[in-house]
C-alpha cells in the first residue's frame, strides 16, 4: 500500500506558509524602501508625515461619526403647534399628544 509522500493537509498548510511568507517579505521590502528615501530626503507612501497624520485622523472621526450615526440615528422632529379652542372638532383635524393638532 503506497502512501502519499506530503497529505493535502500538508500540502494546503505549505501553500499557506509560502503566502505568509511572500507576504512578510513584501512589507519588509517596503520598509527598507521607506527608510531608504528617508536617508535621502524623498517622500514614500510608508512615511508617516504630519500631512498623512491629519488625514488619518480625520479619516477616523469621520469613521467614527458614521459609526455612531448607525448605532445612534437622529430622531424625526416633531411638531408641535398651539391647541385649538375647540378640542372636540374631529372633523378635519388630527390631535396628538399634549394638544399638538395638524388641521387636514
């Protein structure tokens, strides 16, 4: 009976691995690049500036703005007007709570 050499476990776990470490050596890459063109006095994406801060920190509140405005929205206004003299008109007009009228 003839095993596999590598199961697929072993063989998914290894593609994964290589993935991983394609990856790691991207971003290291793009570090030693960043502080490349910062020992020469050029600009890279990687370098934090106080330009990119600001615009991260107003990427952040207007996040968070939007985050609290989906947890929390704004309530509808309500209206309420002057009650009317006669409460017992029920013809054309719509009372709501505390005298509030809206004539039809």
């Amino acid at each position: 009976m003839n095993q596999p050499v590598e199961p697929a476990y072993f063989a998914r776990l290894n593609a994964a691995t290589a993935e991983i470490n394609r990856r790691k050596q991207e971003v290291l890459e793009g570090v030693m690049a960043a502080l490349a063109a910062q020992k020469e006095g050029r600009d890279h994406p990687r370098l934090w500036t106080p330009a990119r801060k600001a615009e991260q920190r107003e990427a952040r509140r207007l996040k968070r703005i939007a985050l609290d405005t989906a947890f929390f929205p704004r309530l509808p206004q309500i209206i309420v007007t002057q009650p009317t003299e006669d409460w017992r008109d029920f013809t054309n007009t719509i009372r709501g709570r505390f005298g509030a009228t809206r004539q039809e």
